[in-house]
C-alpha cells in the first residue's frame, strides 16, 4: 500500500521543529551560520535606514557636512536641545513606560533578566527616538541605537521563528556585531564588541555565525556608504618606549575621567526613574542646550570635532572644557534614559581628554612625544575600554578607524592601564554592569549560569507523557495503564506519576482527585508549567522557586507534553 504523501507545509514545520531540538542543544553551527547571514543583511538594511533618517534631515538643516553644528547661530545652539529635549519627553509621556528601555544597557538587561527577548515596541522607541535625538543636536551617539536595532533584529527574528530561548542571545549578538560593522565600517571590532560585551563569552560555536552576521552588515552598508577610512591617523611618531612615562600618565587619566562618567551616569539612572518623563527630558533638553550654548562642538556625533583635534586644530582650553561639559551632559542625558548611545561620546571625550595631555606633552616634554593626533586616538581607545569594561573591542574600533598599525602597541599599553585604574582603583566593571547592578538586575552569569543559559529544555524532556482527563472513569484509567508511558500527568492537580505508582493507585482504585495529593499512598511529582522555548537557566530558577519536581512542557505541534525533572536538570 503507497504512503501518503505529507504536504508541503508539514514537512516544513516538521523541519522546523528538528531545527528547533538542534537549537535548543547548542549544537547546531551551520543552522545558527545560516541566520547569522539573514540577521547580518537585516541589520545591514535596519541600520541604512537608521542612518538616512538622521543624516538626510541633517544635510538640509546644517550647512557644509552632517555634523556642522557649529555653524548654526548661536541661538539654536540652545534651543534645539531645548526643544527637542522637551518634544520628545511629550511623545514618551503618551507611550507605555515598559517601552522606553533602549540603547545597551535595555539589550544587556534583556538578555540576563528575559531570556534574550526583545520587544519590537522598545525597538521602535529607540529607532524613531535616537533619530530625533540625534537630528535635534543632543549630546548623544549613534552606535547605540545600532547596538539595540541590531540585537532587536536578531531577537526578533527567533521569536517570529519560535526558536528556543538559549538561542536569542547568539542571535542577538549577530545583530550587535552587523550593526556596529555597519555603522563604524568596523567588522572586527563588531565582532569583538559583541562577543566581549554581549555574549560575554568566547567559542568558535558562537565566534563564526557572528563573523558571518558582521561580513554581511558591512557588505550591505559599504555598498551604500563607501569604505572611506574615518580617521586619519598623523604620518609619524617616536618610539612608544621612550614614551612610556606620558603613556602611563594618559592611562591613569583617561581611566579616572572614564569612573567619573561612571559615576555621573550610573547616579542619574538610579535617581531620574522617580521623575515624569516629559518633564526629566524637558529637563534634560535645557542642560543640553545651556552645554552647547557655551561649546556646540558638544552637539551630534561629533566625529568632526574628533577629527579637528586629531589635526591639532583645538587649543588647550577648548580641549579641557569641551571633554568637562561632554562627561556632564552625556551623563546627565543617557542616565536619565534618553533614546541615544555611549559609545560616541566616550570616543569624544577620549579623544579630547588625550588631545589635552598631548598639547601638555609638547608644550613640556617636546623632545619626548609624539604629535596630538596620537594622543587624541590612544585617548579614544582607552575611554571606549575603560568605561565599557571592553579592552579589546576599543583596541580593535581604533585599528579600523585609523587603518594604522602604529597605534597598536601604544593602544594596548594605555588602554590596559586605562581599564585596570576604572576596575581595580575604582571597583567598577564597566558602564553596562554598573548601572544594572545599581538597578537591583542580573548584569553577568556564573560559568555554570552560563552553560545553562546556551541550552534549551527541550533535549532533556522526556516525551513518554500520557495526559490524563478530570472526567476518566476507572474502566478508562485501567485502561490507559496498558500504554507504554513513563509518566502519567494530571494537569488540573499539577502533579505527575510513575508508570508504576499510577498502576497502584488504579489497581487500589484510588481517587486521584483527592482533596490533598499529598495524602496518596504514593509520592507524586509537583508540577510547574513552562513553555517549551525556556532555556535551562530559566527553568532551574523556575523549579527551585516554587520549590516542583519536574515541569510540564507542552509541545503543540507534536500534540504532546514532555517532562523536565528538576534532579535530571541539576546533572546537566
């Protein structure tokens, strides 16, 4: 007799659930290669759009370049700040708070607190906001907005899939390394910062579909943009071992000006929650536009400014007072929750704190330096490392900004010393993890939390399950014990028993509908309910909570349940 033919469709979410099981096992290297590829093209295009929503209303507004603030009269120096400040609180007035959550510190938070999973509404929020925050001259930047659109896109590209829950993360480090490669023109530093930063661990299962997912955000951004190089880097230099002591100096310094941001933002972001939103933000706008008012270089990406003092164009003072005003009103307006990123400004600042110990040194120390520039791109390094807690990733931002292999060495001197001053002198461990920890939230996983953490439930389930009714008679439940299951479950007393307890009970004709389960001659199992994408981390927590035995885990397109056992977990 000829089989039946399955349809097209079955055979589909058939191949699907396999994926679902490869997944959920963290074994699956070609399927996570495969969506690195679609999330890197995703981030590629989300992050294009980002960017024509900021730099086409700016190339009408501003003359010569899209970053040209300056040139603007002095009297929009303060009002645009002000006013966008105050229109965009108004708008976040009307939005439910659970959406206004955005940037890095919103992904890092998802992703150790929720499984990974991102809403679309917070993404949202960050797309429409960052490009207004950044159109209306705020002192923000433009790469952590990337950052969140980037891992949204690969969050949400599982959840629309229904892939298990340990699977979002690498997912949405796919989607941080696309977006950075795309908006810095940075691969390997995309690559690096999402692996330092927010997947937090290294291996070659989850380093290669974020390699992939950085080739494709850049192959579709450069194709747009161009492969210009950012910053360019002065054409000579002494040797950096006779530069030691100004090099240790500027890492000393660039690391307490990086704990200085720390504490500023991580201050704001504890105490502004308690504030209405239109009203902080109003505020906010009104401190931003009295900063740019007295040094509009503040205002925007300020990549221009960044370049100015690489080509020793600014003085002493303005150095000095630009990368005070920068650390208070950056500060002020990421703790306080407007919709923009931290990774320009740090660079900004850098830049301008190593411009300042630059000029010192070839004001003093002539003989014994370098010029500027190479103090202004070491600075930038080691702000982006200090205050991030991610040394390598800003090592790696700056090759690939400058295309200079000169700075490499002199980087990594500055940039650790940097690093250990911001986490050993000052006890902090970095922006992200400081503000969540002050927030009361999980800001890192154990090593064993971790391994939980990358694999899915559904490879431990045991499927040999059979659901009992409320309304089965004795001849229906004698009956079922012919069936070859494990377990027997009675959902509506949220308790499960084995082949051999339920046969017992059947035989002994026994309620199983007794008042208190408890009180049955045989020992039942407790039962919770999960859902089946859940990783491992999550139903541990979940089971050792409630204080369950196993959980019930239904799996509707096979039209069953599995069981998890809470002591075949603890051996995992």
């Amino acid at each position: 007799m000829p089989q039946a033919e399955i349809p097209p469709e079955s055979r589909h979410a058939q191949r699907l659930e396999r994926w679902r099981e490869q997944l959920s096992a963290a074994n699956a290297l070609p399927l996570y290669s495969l969506l690195g590829l679609m999330i890197g093209v995703v981030s590629g295009l989300v992050i294009v759009a980002f960017r024509f929503l900021v730099e086409i209303p700016l190339g009408h507004w501003l003359p010569t370049h899209t970053e040209n603030f300056e040139a603007l009269p002095d009297y929009w120096h303060f009002a645009l700040p002000v006013l966008g400040g105050g229109l965009l609180g108004m708008a976040m007035q009307f939005i439910d708070k659970k959406y206004h959550g955005t940037s890095v510190g919103h992904v890092l938070d998802r992703i150790h607190n929720h499984q990974g999973q991102l809403p679309l509404g917070n993404a949202l929020v960050q797309l429409l906001g960052g490009a207004w925050c950044l159109v209306t001259g705020q002192s923000v930047g433009r790469e952590g907005p990337a950052v969140h659109l980037g891992a949204s896109s690969g969050s949400l590209l599982g959840q629309w899939l229904h892939l298990p829950n340990n699977s979002l993360r690498p997912l949405a480090g796919c989607g941080v390394a696309a977006a950075i490669a795309a908006c810095f023109n940075t691969p390997l530093a995309g690559v690096i910062f999402a692996m330092e930063v927010v997947v937090m661990e290294y291996s070659i299962s989850g380093f290669i579909p974020v390699l992939v997912a950085a080739v494709a955000g850049t192959t579709i951004t450069q194709s747009i943009f161009g492969n210009a190089i950012a910053l360019h880097a002065p054409s000579t230099s002494l040797s950096p071992l006779k530069e030691l002591p100004i090099l240790a100096f500027t890492g000393l310094a660039i690391g307490l000006l990086a704990a200085a941001y720390i504490f500023v933002h991580a201050q704001v972001s504890v105490r502004s929650p308690r504030l209405p939103v239109w009203f902080k933000f109003s505020l906010v706008g009104l401190i931003a536009g009295s900063g740019a008012y007295l040094t509009p270089q503040i205002m925007g990406v300020g990549y221009d400014t960044i370049a100015s003092a690489i080509d020793g164009h600014l003085l002493l003072p303005l150095l000095l007072t630009l990368v005070v005003t920068k650390l208070l009103v950056t500060g002020i307006s990421l703790g306080a929750g407007m919709p923009g990123g931290v990774i320009g400004p740090l660079l900004f600042m850098g830049a301008c704190a190593g411009g300042a110990i630059g000029s010192l040194a070839q004001i003093y120390l002539p003989n014994f330096s370098s010029p500027v520039g190479y103090y202004v791109i070491l600075g930038m390094g080691a702000m982006m490392g200090a205050a991030l807690n991610a040394p390598l990733a800003a090592m790696m931002a700056i090759l690939e900004l400058t295309y200079s292999p000169a700075v490499i060495f002199p980087s990594m001197m500055v940039v650790v010393i940097a690093t250990l001053t911001t986490r050993w002198g000052f006890g902090l461990n970095g922006l992200f993890q400081t503000v969540l920890d002050k927030q009361g939230k999980k800001s890192s996983f154990s090593l064993a939390e971790q391994v939980r953490v990358n694999h899915g439930i559904l490879h431990l389930l045991d499927k040999s399950v059979v659901t009992l009714r409320t309304d089965m008679s004795f001849e229906e439940l004698r009956a079922a014990t012919q069936q070859s299951a494990n377990w027997f479950v009675l959902p509506s007393k949220n308790m499960a028993l084995t082949h051999e307890s339920f046969c017992q009970l059947v035989d002994q004709q026994i309620d199983l509908l007794m008042e208190n389960p408890q009180e049955l001659p045989v020992k039942p199992l407790k039962l919770i309910e999960l859902d089946r994408r859940c990783h491992l981390q999550h139903a541990l927590h979940s089971l050792q909570e409630t204080g369950a035995d196993a959980a019930l885990v239904y799996l509707p397109r096979q039209h069953k349940s599995g069981l998890l056992l809470l002591h075949k977990l603890l051996k995992h």
